[in-house]
C-alpha cells in the first residue's frame, strides 16, 4: 500500500460544491504535484504543519502555512523541525507549546535486518515552545523509541498521553496503536491501546477528539468501505465504546487515515481522488456539525464579552437576524444550513468602534472568524470591504446600505466622534484614475451619512487611490480586500 499524502481541499462534494462554486481552491497554495501529507492544524486554527517533499529534495521535511485572510498561505519549511533526512507525521499539542513529530535522523534507533542490513528507524521527537521560540527537537524522553517504527504521534488534551503507532520496518500491516504516560520527566510503559481500537487490522494514527470524548484512527479492518476507513471511539471515565464507522460521506473503498476535528472542520487523507495511486487531504464540515465559530478580542486579543447580531441571507426564503452574546472567552458560534448564502455582522460594544463584517461563502470552511473591537480614541481607524460601489463608479450599491444605517445611526448616538473617510481602490488602473474614483467614493459615503442625520461638519473625505493596499497583488482576492473603505476618528471630546 503506497502511503504518500497530497493537500488539496476537496470533500463532501455535494456541500463543498454549493459553498464554493464547484472550486476546490481554497487551500491550492498547498498543493503541488509532489506529495504532501499528516496536516496538523493549532487550535486556533492559525496554522498547519504537514510533511513534503518538494523539488529535487530526496526526504520528507516539515512545512508551515498560516491561515489569513481567509486562505492558506504558501508553506514553507518549518527549518527548526527539520533535519537532513526524513522528518514526518507532526502533530500540534491542544496548548499550541508542543510539537510532536517522526524522524528518522541521526540519534535515532538501528536495526538489523536479516543481521546484515543496518537500518535507521523512525522514532518520535518534541519541540517546546519557550517564551515564543520553539526549541531544537529532542528525542521524546522515556522509553518509547525503539528500533521498531514509532509514527503519527499525538497527544491527549493536558499533554500526560502520548499515542503512536508501532511497526516493524518495512510491515505496517502490523502497525499497532500505542498510548504511554508522562510520568515526572518522561514517557514509558508503552502499551497497546485495547482491543476496541487494535483488531490487528492496521491500525494507525489516532487522535484525541477536540472535546476529549474518544477517539478518531483509521483500520483496514472488515465491515468497512475498502482499505483504510476513519472510525471514532468514545471514552468515558476510561471506558471505551464500540469503534463506528463515520459512513460514506468520509470513507471510499479507497482508502482514508490522519483524521482530525477543529471547530466542525475536518481534515482528513485520501487517495479517492487519485484512484488509489496519491492520497490528498481533505477539508470539510463533520457531518451534523455545520456550524460558524466566532472569537471577539480586543487588540491585545484579550476576550471580550459583546452583544452581536447577524443578518442571515438565504437562497430561497426571507432573511432572518439572530442575536448572540460572546462568552466569557469571546466565543459564539452559529448554524450554516445548506441554503444559507451569506451573512452580515454587526457589533457594538461601548468604547470601541463599530464592527461590521459580511461573511460569504468563501468564510464557511474558516476555523473561526477572528473579530477585533478597536478602542475609541483619537486617530484609530477601521477598514469596511463591503460598501459596494457600481463598476468604475461612485454610485453605492444597495447592499452596502445595511452597514451605512447602522454607522449613520451609531454616529447619532455618540455625536463627539468625527470621522475622516478614506477611500482606497484596488491596483488596476492608473494612479490618476484611481485618486480621483476613490476621492468620488469616498465623497458619496459621507453624502449618504448626512442624509442619515450625521452634521456635515463632523465628517472629512479623501482618496488614497492605489497607494496603501492591504495586499500587493492583483487577482480577486487582493481586489476584494483592497477595494475598502477606511474610517479614521479625528477627533473625540473625551480624550
């Protein structure tokens, strides 16, 4: 059975195709058309580790992205994981301090084989992060590495278990899940998770579920969909359940493994795409779990209890508002049923400006929409994408008058807060063109304000034109996040 790993974003076809226009996109910065595979995302869903092996290189490295702006960036290589041999199957601690890995480096276990050839196996390495650095990995301490293969390392949510696979080179048909405790300094006693998980079958890569309620691995045991199936397990108070099956619209009679949940996100491998030959990695929403994760933060992203309020927008029946109230983490979260088209967010809270956010498609598979509450005070500002203009025009769009009422009406009630509207464009065009359209943008924003009750004089215009983007390209996504309508206080009585 090859076991290469490839990223794409593809899975749960049916859904992904309504979300995203039948486009697979979102995570194309990833992919290559070399291997890469065992994706590892924090719990913030800031970032993923996975392993390549890109060009001419001839061993597996460690790479990062970071999730901003809606995409993933293009990775690079996590350099301080890396050796020059093979470095593998990483996995993030639920604390985001530990990074647990495989690695067939020097230091690692030998081997003999039939008492002749001598081979390096592959044993699991950490790397702690230490006032924001992360450390020169070091074998994992204890006695778990062997001169067997340890891989696909994890670990339990307060860091005391560590589970792996184990099998002799060259026969992972015998790979067995294992699981040891941290006791003082070190890992030891490996044992062999219960026979509910090892039916000797190929079982590998478990993970702790985010809730701490089971288990997800993967076995090619019989009953299931072909070669490797995902299943979960429940636990509780040490008790495991019957493994299950997650059913069809996870497993082919291909062959799927390295499952793991973040926020009803799932990332999983498969080689359906491919026929058997490559395996990709699979985004998608856990079936039954559709839902929308929402953090508030200030800007030191410390978590702000806020009233919100979203505007939910459907393919075939009216809109309906919902009101919500973050906890005391900041965190709401909310449905997304399969007709839902978009949704507008709004948010005030008293001392902080206004927050208004339009949430598409292309938002659903984010981990968590990241929303930070600027404080009042002189000279701070926020930048507005969705207040629409007609094409090489001035003229506001209908849409975008949802957001304006609620600024027109905001300004009204806290009459000591003036306002500079700044209006940007994106990078097509000339410098001229562009100034002048975005002076005339920005002049109709505070035409429409005054009509709304706002006193003329409270409100100032300019136009940036193309000079200060948010991102230096030009294709739709940059265009979207540069076409923007910023607004800056200039002035506030009570500071």
């Amino acid at each position: 059975m090859k076991f290469f790993l490839k990223i794409l974003l593809i899975s749960n076809i049916a859904f992904l195709s309504q979300i995203n226009g039948g486009e697979f996109n979102v995570m194309e910065k990833i992919n290559t058309d070399q291997n890469e595979f065992a994706p590892s995302v924090d719990s913030n869903g800031k970032f993923m580790l996975f392993n390549a092996k890109r060009g001419n290189d001839k061993f597996m490295d460690i790479y990062i992205s970071y999730f901003k702006n809606g995409i993933w960036t293009t990775p690079v290589k996590f350099e301080i994981l890396n050796s020059p041999y093979n470095d593998e199957t990483p996995y993030i601690s639920r604390d985001g301090n530990i990074i647990v890995f495989s690695s067939d480096r020097d230091g690692s276990r030998e081997l003999k084989i039939d008492g002749k050839k001598t081979l390096v196996s592959y044993d699991i390495y950490w790397s702690k992060k230490i006032l924001g650095h992360w450390t020169a990995p070091e074998s994992i301490p204890g006695t778990i590495n062997t001169g067997n293969h340890e891989k696909a390392p994890a670990l339990s949510a307060d860091n005391s278990i560590l589970y792996f696979s184990r099998w002799n080179a060259g026969q992972i048909k015998n790979s067995t899940i294992m699981y040891a405790k941290f006791d003082k300094s070190f890992f030891s006693d490996a044992q062999p998770m219960p026979s509910e998980i090892n039916s000797g079958n190929m079982e590998l890569a478990l993970v702790p579920d985010q809730d701490g309620s089971g288990f997800y691995f993967s076995s090619a045991r019989s009953g299931g969909f072909g070669g490797w199936d995902i299943y979960y397990v429940s636990e509780h108070n040490g008790l495991l359940g019957l493994p299950v099956n997650i059913g069809d619209k996870i497993n082919s009679k291909y062959n799927e493994a390295f499952f793991s949940v973040l926020n009803g996100r799932i990332y999983f491998c498969s080689d359906i795409h491919s026929e058997g030959k490559d395996y990709d990695i699979l985004q998608s929403f856990l079936p039954g779990d559709k839902k929308l994760y929402f953090k508030i933060t200030d800007p030191l992203f410390n978590p702000l209890i806020a009233d919100a309020e979203l505007n939910k927008i459907f393919s075939a029946k009216i809109p309906a508002i919902v009101n919500k109230k973050s906890d005391r983490y900041g965190s709401f979260s909310e449905e997304i049923p399969d007709d839902l088209q978009s949704m507008d967010l709004f948010i005030e809270k008293k001392g902080y400006l206004p927050y208004y956010r339009k949430i598409d498609k292309s938002d659903f598979l984010n981990p968590e929409i990241e929303v930070v509450l600027t404080p009042i005070k002189n000279n701070s500002s926020f930048s507005i994408e969705a207040i629409y203009f007609d094409y090489e025009k001035a003229d506001i769009k209908n849409e975008s008058f949802a957001y304006l009422d609620r600024l027109a009406n905001y300004l009204n009630k806290n009459p000591e807060i003036n306002l500079q509207i700044i209006g940007h464009t994106d990078l097509h065009g000339s410098d001229e063109y562009n100034n002048q359209l975005s002076n005339k943008r920005a002049m109709s924003v505070k035409n429409f304000l005054v009509k709304k009750g706002v006193l003329e004089k409270r409100l100032e215009t300019t136009g940036m034109g193309k000079s200060n983007p948010v991102i230096n390209e030009m294709n739709d996504h940059a265009d979207q996040l540069n076409r923007r309508t910023e607004f800056k206080i200039i002035q506030n009585q009570d500071n």
